[in-house]
C-alpha cells in the first residue's frame, strides 16, 4: 500500500508543496513543532532512510539544505534542526525544523498551528526564498 507521502506525491491528497525536483519533494508537516517545519521525501518509496541507495541517499541531503537555506530565509531562528525519526510514516524522509534552542526539537513539544491559508502563504515564501536553487 502507498504511504501517505506517495499519495502526496501522486496528486490524490493535497499537501503544501515547499520545492520539487524530479526525485524529491519538499512539503511542510501538517502537524509542526515550529513555523516551516519541512519534510524533505525522496519520491522513490522506501520505509528507512538508510535502506535508499546512496545517490539518492545523498541527493536527499543535498536537496534538503536547499530547502534548509529557503526556510532559514523565512523564518526567523538560530538554525535549521535535520531529524530522522522513520517511525511515523513508512517512507523515508527528514525533518527540517527551525530551532533558536535545542529543546525546539523535541517531538514532546506542543505543535503548531496554522490555518489551510496559513500553511499555504508559508510555503509560497519559502519556495520564492529557494528560487531557482532547485
């Protein structure tokens, strides 16, 4: 069965696309620790992170600091926080979460929230701070 991202992926459920290339997508998590939390999802469907073949493994990084730097630009923080947890969905991606302390990235935290409209204009900046990067 496809996991939620490649329904994502795939257009039948909607998400709020940060940046796409043609083996990652870039979309902000519906359930944030903090403004601009990204998921950064290779396309390729694999459940653990170090099960993806090492191009796509290191293309996977390298898209996300892209992305890492878009958010930076957007959202006012110390840095960007990259955590792989793996457990909540079963398909391999990495969390982008900007952080001014470290307890910023505990998924303990009440998350944020943000309405569809919200959600939307945060994505929009972040994709015009990327520009043409990807």
């Amino acid at each position: 069965m496809a996991s939620i991202f490649t329904k994502i992926i795939n257009g039948e459920i909607p998400g709020h696309k940060v940046a796409e290339t043609n083996d990652y997508i870039a979309l902000l998590d519906i359930s944030p620790l903090q403004k601009g939390h990204t998921l950064i999802i290779p396309k390729k469907e694999v459940d653990y992170i170090f099960d993806l073949d090492d191009e796509t493994l290191a293309g996977l990084n390298i898209f996300a600091k892209i992305v890492a730097k878009g958010i930076k630009k957007v959202v006012s923080c110390n840095r960007i926080g990259v955590v792989v947890i793996g457990l909540e969905v079963p398909h391999a991606h990495i969390h982008l979460i900007p952080i001014s302390k470290e307890s910023d990235l505990s998924f303990a935290n009440q998350r944020k929230s943000f309405t569809q409209e919200e959600f939307a204009k945060i994505a929009s900046e972040i994709r015009q701070a990327i520009g043409a990067d990807v």
